[in-house]
C-alpha cells in the first residue's frame, strides 16, 4: 500500500493504516471463534453466526461475512491439505509394496534360476546373476536384501503414521494481521465495505471503532496498472489486506474482462510442449499433424526462487510469442506430480534430486495465466506413453531430440490424431486390435526395459531392425 506524505500522521501512517492495525485484533479473535466452531461437530448455521459475530465484537453484517468467508477458507484448506497428505501416504506405501514385490520376484526367479541343474548352459540367462561388488564389499542378492529388509521398515512407518493422521483432529493455523472483506457484484464498484474508484479507497469503519476513526476513512490507492488490464469496472471485488515485512499490503480478487480470443481452432494445427528441468521442448504440428516447427527452450536448475520465477516467466512468454506467431493453441501435459512424488523413496538420488528441485506447479500455473491474459487457448492431455512414442516413431525419422519428439506426440494427441505403432515395430510384435493402443505401447516398453540393445535414448537413433524384441518374447516363453 502505497503511504501519501499528506496523510501521514506524526507515526509515519496513513490513517487507513490505523484502523487496520486497530481491527486486525478483533478480525483474529473473531476468525479463531469462527474456525473453532467450524471445526467442532455442531451443524454450522451461517445466519445466526454472522448475528453473533456482529453483537460480540460490534462489528458490521458485511465484516461478519468477512471473517466467516476467511475462517472457512482455512477450514476447508486444512481439510483439504489433511487428504492430501493422507493420499500422499497411502500413494508411498502403494509404492513401497510394489517396489518390495518386485525385488523379492527377482530374488525368487534368481535362486529358481541356478537350482536348476546345467545353469551355465542356459540360452536365456538369469534375470538377476550372482555378482560382488567392490564398492559394497558384498553381493548383489545381499545387498538387495539389506535394501529390502530397510523398505519394510519404511512400510511400517508409513502405515502407523496414515493411521495416526486418519484419527487425529485437524489444527488450523490463524495468522495475525489479516483483513477479509468479501465483495458482492450487485453493490457500488463490487463492495460495500472497501470502494475503490480507480484511486482512491473508501473503507466504512466496524461500529466498535466508529468513535475512533469516525464512519469512513479514504486513501489514495493505485499501483494496480499493468500492461495487459483485466480489471473490470462492475463486478464484485474482494479485498484482502494484510500485515507483511512491516508493511500493510492490499490485493483484490475479481473476475477479469474477456479477451479477444488470437488462436485459431485446434483443428488448424498446435504446439506441443514437453517440460523437462533442463529445458522445454516444443513442436508446432500442421492441420494434418506432420512437424511444422520445433526448438528448445534452455533452463537452469539450483537457481534461487525469485531467479527461478523470472526464467519461467521468461520461457512462458517466449511460448505465448510461438503461439502468437502461428496462431494456435498450445498444448500441454495433464501432470500430477504428487504421484511421481510419491514414488521418489524408490527412485535414483539424481532423478529424486532433480523431481524435486524444480517448480513444475508453478510453471503451470504462470503459462496458463500468461496464455490466457493473451488470448491463447491452453489445452491439457493425457501424458501416458508419450515419450516412448516420440522416441520410437518420430525420434529417428525427423532427427529430434527426446523432447521434441514427445513434444510432437503431445500435439498430435492435443488433436485427436492416430498413434498407432509403426510397421517395422508391430512385425516382431503381436497387436491386439481389441484393445486400447496404449495397451500395445505398454506391453512395448516392459519389453524395451528387458533389452540390452536399448540402455539410453540415443540408442533409438541405431535401431535399424526391431527383431530383438521377437528375440525377447522366445526368451520370457522359455522361461516360463
């Protein structure tokens, strides 16, 4: 909030600084009283709240519907924050028993392997050979062991604690200094209480500090200019003011102004975008999905958050000026990285590091805003098989990388196109037409993570002859 030299008093505060520092007690205790009686088991009655918040804090109807709306939000947040953690738990035990299931198989199969008589002999070898190893001073089935005899613990860890959070009650936070006034569309500029008429703020005082401040107090308040305005003159306006780093800071929700809609239907063409903490690829698709455009957006991981904000702003624009410049729509992945998080506990330390350190959230959530604010429709798709699909069809016959190449499958299913597997793949490997094709692209990568032909992306580019997956398939028959 910005302080005018002219209505400073002898403290250095304006006299709307004042009366917030007086209310902001009386709106806590109220917010406390509210979230209290929330969270107890009685039936909430939203009327005859508000009655009782206006007779024992002498406060007005719409301040009363102010704390209500504030004490409910953090009601309904921690609540929602309670399943989610409880999901969360319930995902990384999921992810615990799955990962124990298959190191005792492999264990399992590999003891069935050498008890067999002439093992040496053995066409098809073992899953899981007998080895030492320098660096552990031990073997590999005993290291397996150790590792696995530490995730039961971890499993029980996990399961007394989800059943510790199921019980027990949930604690909601209140900070100080927190000022909530709701807004309603039918009144003068979207709010009875807080009226901004683009420069300054009127602000009606609670009755209990009407003797104080009187019934109005105003102040000049601007700075909410920007390059792209959405801020509609009607409509309802809420205001939230709070206290931060000494300082009293005020932000207004609204609904904000329509804006002419600059790409073209889908239909005509996309950008696919893949997202990855090193760099973002991209790969602009024509009417009938053939590769248009493609490019990389170089990123930096490690930085400080505030860095981190400006280079996605940054890649968030230059995306906003692609799909400016070909007229289209950019589509994206549907990602929920809380499943992948779940699963760090049994990930690699480099691929856990680098899951973790980069804001993909945020991401989201600023290109959705930068695209919308421009008039760029964003759409999201499933993002299943998506990278084994650009590195098996498209990698090797346009030269891309791996993210181009799955940047190109995002937007040939952002339009609804085929993803059938090519000829020289389905030759070696059985399709059944009855079912989904992402059933064959599945069957496709539990085969291709058995095979020693293929141990990084780049070997996508030297497979000339998919024969090995036949090879593969005699192999597990044997087996079994």
């Amino acid at each position: 909030m910005p302080t005018p030299q002219f209505e400073m008093n002898e403290l250095g505060k304006t006299h709307l600084e004042m009366l917030l520092e007086a209310y902001a007690p009386i709106f806590h205790a109220a917010t406390i009283e509210s979230v209290n009686n929330l969270l107890s088991r009685v039936e909430f009655n939203k009327s005859d709240w508000n009655t009782y918040l206006q007779k024992n804090y002498g406060i007005n109807k719409r301040h009363a519907n102010g704390v209500i709306s504030f004490a409910k939000g953090k009601v309904d947040g921690a609540k929602e924050n309670r399943q989610l953690h409880i999901k969360t738990i319930q995902g990384k035990i999921k992810s615990v028993e799955k990962w124990l299931q298959k190191a005792e198989r492999k264990l399992k199969l590999a003891r069935k392997f050498y008890s067999k008589k002439n093992w040496q002999h053995s066409k098809s070898g073992c899953n899981f050979p007998l080895s030492s190893s320098i660096k552990y001073r031990d073997t590999n089935w005993q290291n397996l062991k150790f590792q696995i005899h530490h995730k039961k613990r971890k499993l029980a860890l996990f399961q007394n604690k989800l059943q510790h959070l199921k019980i027990s009650p949930i604690k909601v936070s209140v900070p100080k200094g927190n000022i909530f006034i709701v807004g309603s569309k039918d009144e003068t500029f979207g709010n009875q209480v807080s009226q901004w008429d683009g420069n300054t703020i009127k602000f009606r005082v609670p009755s209990c500090l009407e003797s104080r401040f009187g019934k109005i107090v105003s102040s000049e308040i601007g700075n909410f200019h920007r390059s792209i305005n959405r801020l509609p003159e009607s409509g309802a306006k809420t205001w939230h003011f709070f206290y931060k780093n000494s300082k009293w800071v005020v932000l207004v929700q609204f609904t904000p102004k329509p804006v002419l809609q600059k790409s073209r239907s889908i239909g005509y063409g996309c950008i696919g975008i893949d997202m990855n903490p090193s760099g973002i690829g991209w790969a602009y698709v024509d009417s009938e999905g053939n590769l248009k455009s493609k490019g990389r957006i170089p990123l930096l991981m490690g930085l400080p958050s505030g860095k981190q904000d400006a280079q996605i702003i940054k890649a968030c624009l230059e995306l906003a000026r692609l799909a400016h410049l070909f007229e289209c729509p950019v589509v994206c992945e549907e990602l929920d990285f809380n499943d992948k998080k779940e699963r760090l506990g049994e990930e690699s330390r480099r691929y856990a590091r680098m899951l973790s350190s980069w804001a993909y959230s945020r991401f989201y959530q600023l290109l959705e805003s930068i695209l919308s604010n421009r008039g760029i429709e964003l759409k999201t798709v499933n993002p299943a098989y998506s990278s084994l699909i650009g590195l098996v069809k498209y990698m090797k016959m346009y030269g891309l990388s791996s993210d181009c190449a799955a940047a190109l499958v995002i937007a040939r299913r952002g339009m609804r196109l085929s993803e059938k597997p090519p000829s020289s793949v389905t030759a070696y490997s059985s399709v059944n037409e009855d079912k989904h094709v992402w059933s064959f692209w599945s069957q496709l990568n539990k085969i291709i993570k058995r095979s020693s032909r293929i141990n990084r992306r780049h070997d996508y580019f030297t497979v000339s002859n998919w024969s090995f997956l036949d090879n593969l398939n005699t192999e597990e028959a044997i087996l079994r």
